[in-house]
C-alpha cells in the first residue's frame, strides 16, 4: 500500500481507521417465544449469582484451577458481569456434576458424559407463565482431554485439543446469558475460537460478547482495545500469519495480516505501532516497522493487510512480529494485558 511506503520513508504520523464493522451477532442463550411473559432468560436481578468450582476435577494449584480463575476473571472484568455474578468457593463431590441440585457448579468431566462435546452448559430455568423466565441454575462442564495450559495466542501449531482456556470461557458465556453466534466472538460454534494477545491467558470476551453482556444485563461505559494475531476470514477463524520466515534484506517489504479491536463501549484513539523485536511476548523495545495511532469505534475490530519497509538501521537477525496498541497507556482499560500480540510468522533479515 502506497501509504506506508511513504510513511516508513518519511515517518509522519498516520492513523490506522476502523476498516471492517463489526456484525453484530450475539444471541440469548434461551428466550421465551410464548406464554404471557415472552423475552431473554436472564438471570434475576437483585441477586448475586455465584458459581462454584470442583475441585475433585480442578484442584488447587493445577493447570485447571488456572484456568477457571483465568476464565471466570476475564469475564468478571466486565461491569455488567461484575456487578452480578461472583466466584462462590469450591465443591467437591467425587467428580460429579449435578443438575438440578440449587448449586452452580462447573467442573472437568468426561467427553463421552457430554456427548462427545467440548463442553456443555446446563441451564435450568423458570416458565415464562406466571413472570419473565429467569435461571435458577447452571452447570458448566468441559471435557476432560482438552489442554488447559496457555494456549499461544498465534495459534503456532494450533490444535483443537489446546483450546481448553477459551472453551472455558465460551461456556461461562452460556451460563452467564449468551447462546451461539457466526461472528468474530468466543460464543462462535465449533472450534478455533479467537484470542486475544497479551503474556497469560488469551480467552477473553470478543466485541460482541461484550456487548451482548451489556445488553442483557446493561452497562456501564467501559474501554478495553486489545491486539490480535487471529482473523476472521472465509467464516472460519484463523492465524494472522502461518509459522513461515519471510527472509527479507533491509529496504525491503513485509506484508503482514493485523487485527486490532474493541471490546467496550466508547471510541479510543491510542498509539499503535508495529515491530520487529527479539524478545519474544515482551511489549517494550524492538524496532519499529510502523507506529501511529489506530482509531475505533465501541464494540468493532478490524484486520487489515499491508507492507511495511523494514529501515536500513535493523541488525541482521531473526525477529518476532509484534503489534501494540497504547504503549504509553494514556487510556483506562479493563484489561490492560491484552494491548500486544505477536504474529507466528517471523522475519530473518540477512542482507
Ligand atoms: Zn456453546
């Protein structure tokens, strides 16, 4: 694209615009079609709804305990969740799930005992006759041969297995009050869902989800940009780049895949650059291939492709591909771990 060629030559400041809106595509979990009180299945409001974590499943200090308290809190940062749900300890009943018993319970069960899902959340719920329908109670389950470590948020040498994190985190959705959508969103059906980047745990709410978490249960105004190295292309979800080493000499030109989004609900114009650097997952440093702001909407992402020249001052080397957004953290974010990303691909530059 001409206007980063001029750009890496003369350094001005560009802005990077919103490209791609955002569809938006959430859904309720259940609703009320008939009877005399038709809507969305919420829970209540008035009460705090808590849920409880298996620890015959997801004991304390394992893999999975770490994922549970990575799941539930990147939905506990936002302030509609917040203000109504809450973590409610532990049980532990020799790894069973039970429905129907007064309990919200989420635990590690077999797949075959969820019929060969994923995972599976069971809502219960009141009529729609004699008021609104609400949940009184849900039970989260994820199968038990899913990774629950950090999935890398590159998807580098992805597969389904290793998206125990944000399977959590979709069904946590369900319980909270979303059903399936097609879009760019962890309550998308089947797998790959989409990460978010930072240095932990990469399932987070996408655009949409927060926003229909927002809706439902309505809303403060809250800001969270966050970098991606997934995209959404063909309907289907996938890495920004492949693991390939583009090897390239100094004045020459790299095309990179980016995506960049926001999950709250006001505008933000933050710095963003783009870089080369040595120091894998670490979001300071390096050298840059482009840097400006970029500009969003609420509740919107985009993917963008473009050339970057790489400057006559890099070193020789192998570098990683980073992105970031709002280095100087001039914005107040909910999540402010989630503003850098690297891409799987890498650039060796040798001449
Ligand atoms: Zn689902």
């Amino acid at each position: 694209m001409k206007l980063f060629t001029v750009l890496a030559k003369t350094a001005l400041f560009f802005v990077i615009a919103m490209r791609a809106s955002l569809a938006l595509a959430y859904t309720a979990n259940n609703t009320c079609s008939a009877g005399l009180f038709p809507g969305t299945v919420t829970w209540a409001s008035g009460n705090n709804v808590g849920i409880k974590r298996d620890t015959c499943s997801m004991p304390d200090g394992n893999q999975r305990a770490a994922a549970w308290s990575g799941s539930t809190a990147n939905w506990l940062k936002l302030s509609a969740v917040n203000s109504r749900f809450s973590l409610a300890g532990t049980y532990n009943n020799n790894c069973t799930i039970q429905n129907n018993n007064g309990v919200n319970e989420a635990g590690i069960v077999s797949r075959s005992s969820i019929s060969g899902n994923a995972g599976l959340t069971v809502m219960i719920r009141t009529g729609c006759i004699t008021g609104p329908s609400h949940y009184t109670e849900g039970d989260v389950m994820i199968a038990d041969d899913m990774d629950f470590s950090n999935e890398d948020e590159s998807f580098w040498r992805e597969s389904d297995n290793q998206q125990g994190q944000v399977v959590m985190e979709h069904e946590l959705g369900h319980f909270i009050v979303l059903g399936h959508s097609q879009g760019f969103d962890i309550m998308r059906t089947g797998t790959p869902e989409p990460l978010v980047g930072g240095t932990d745990f990469h399932g987070a709410p996408y655009p949409d989800d927060a926003n229909g978490i927002r809706n439902y249960y309505c809303c403060s105004s809250e800001a969270n940009v966050f970098a991606s190295a997934v995209m959404l292309s063909g309907g289907t979800i996938t890495a920004t780049g492949d693991s390939s080493t583009f090897e390239v000499c100094r004045g020459g030109t790299v095309t990179l895949n980016y995506t960049v989004g926001n999950s709250g609900n006001q505008s933000a114009t933050v710095n963003f650059r783009i870089y080369l650097t040595t120091n894998l997952g670490v979001p300071t440093g390096g050298i840059n291939l482009w840097s400006g702001v970029a500009v969003t909407s609420g509740v919107s992402y985009f993917t963008e492709t473009n050339s970057f020249t790489v400057p006559t001052t890099v070193p020789n080397g192998l570098y990683f591909i980073q992105w970031q957004l709002d280095d100087v953290n001039s914005l107040s974010e909910y999540d402010e771990t989630d503003n850098f990303v690297h891409s799987a691909s890498t650039v060796l530059v040798d001449c």
